[in-house]
C-alpha cells in the first residue's frame, strides 16, 4: 500500500472550496486522466478513468463527509484505494485543500509508475488544477451540504 499526501492553498473562502469539492461531476475539468465521475446516490460515486491509454470504471463508496471539513472515500471495485480530502481556514478568503490517497498499485505499469512517482505529480497536478479551476470562478458551481457519517467500526 502507498500513501500520497499532497496540498495547495487556494483564495476563496472554505465553503466555496467545499462546495466545490463536491460537485464530483466536474473532477474531469481539473483532474488529469479522469474522463467522467457520476454520483450515483448520496454515497456512491462512479468514475471512468483513462490513463496511459487503459480505460477504467469504478465504484467509490463515500465513507464520511462533514461540511467544510472533509470528504473521505473507498473503492468499492477495481483497484484497492481509499482517501479523504481535508479543508482548513487559514483566514476568511484562504483555505488549504489537503489529499490523502492510500492504494495498491495493480500489475506492474501501476507499479513502476508509483515508484517513479507519477501518482504523486498527477495529484500534486490535479490539487493545483483546482486551485486554478475555482480561483478564476471565485465562486462554486454548486453545492451539497448534506452529511455522511463515519460509519462505527
């Protein structure tokens, strides 16, 4: 298992960068590689990924999701992965956007890429995209405030 911890500050206010975090259908206009994210109910998220020309489909489960605070999340298919993403007030227009993506490498393109550290560049990429993304709106495309709890051990 690797672990990629990656963050970026961004000049809006944590409920836009929030906000923002959980319009999952707009991921594939700042995350490389991601060609469409569907929610499919409150808790489950579908992707399709293309990267280094293999396409993939997967299911993620929302596992916890507390306004302004965090979104995390597991695969339910495909490839071992889990993450959560973190938001925290430095001042009333900065918030820094914390990523935690823990997963397995599957064969061994996904292995070699992960010791030569490409993973973390797309994140690090992807963290920055958003960054770019939601400061030039400076406002989010929309919003979902509800909440997942941590479901007890």
């Amino acid at each position: 298992m690797s672990t990629i911890i990656e963050s970026v500050d961004v000049s809006v206010p944590i409920r836009t960068a929030y906000d923002q975090w959980t319009q999952f259908e707009t991921f594939p206009q700042f995350m490389e590689g991601v060609e469409e994210v569907r929610q499919v109910d409150d808790t489950t998220v579908r992707w399709r990924t293309r990267i280094a020309g293999v396409t993939r489909e997967f299911d993620a489960r929302i596992t916890e999701q507390l306004p302004d605070e965090r979104v995390a999340w597991k695969s339910v298919d495909g490839s071992a992965h889990a993450g959560v993403v973190t938001f925290h007030r430095l001042d009333e227009t900065t918030t820094r956007v914390t990523a935690q993506l823990d997963f397995a490498p599957d064969g061994v393109v996904e292995k070699a890429g992960d010791r030569l550290g490409a993973l973390t560049r797309r994140v690090k990429g992807d963290l920055q995209r958003f960054k770019t993304f939601i400061e030039s709106r400076g406002v989010q495309t929309g919003g979902w405030r509800g909440q997942v709890d941590r479901p007890e051990p």
